[in-house]
C-alpha cells in the first residue's frame, strides 16, 4: 500500500507540473485520469499491479 500510495502522489505531482507548464492541457489529464480510474478496476488491474511492484522490487534490491 505504501508503494502504491507513493506513486500516486508522485504521478499526481508530475501531472500539476506538466498541466502548469503548458505542456499537459486540462481535457487531455482529464481523460487520463479516468483512463486511469477505469483501467484499475478492469480485469488488467492485478497484472498491471504485479509489474509494477516487481519493478518496486528490483529498484529497492540495488544496492550501492
């Protein structure tokens, strides 16, 4: 949840950044947020959710 959590915000922050840029208008971050809202709750949802915590993973097993 945690992961999750965080890459929510961190989605959100780029998203205020682009749309106040310019370079993101208001419509286009619209639909990508109900894409977005509607793709989790799709069947593709769990192995979207895999991938993304696999990758979670393999960055947090790097070690420097």
């Amino acid at each position: 949840m945690a992961i999750s959590l965080s890459v929510v915000v961190l989605l959100g922050i780029i998203m205020v950044v682009m749309i106040r840029s310019g370079s993101l208008k208001g419509g286009p971050s619209i639909v990508a947020v109900l894409f977005g809202f509607f793709l989790a709750s799709s069947g593709m949802a769990p192995s979207i959710n895999r991938f993304l915590t696999s990758i979670a993973d393999t960055i947090n097993d790097i070690s420097f």
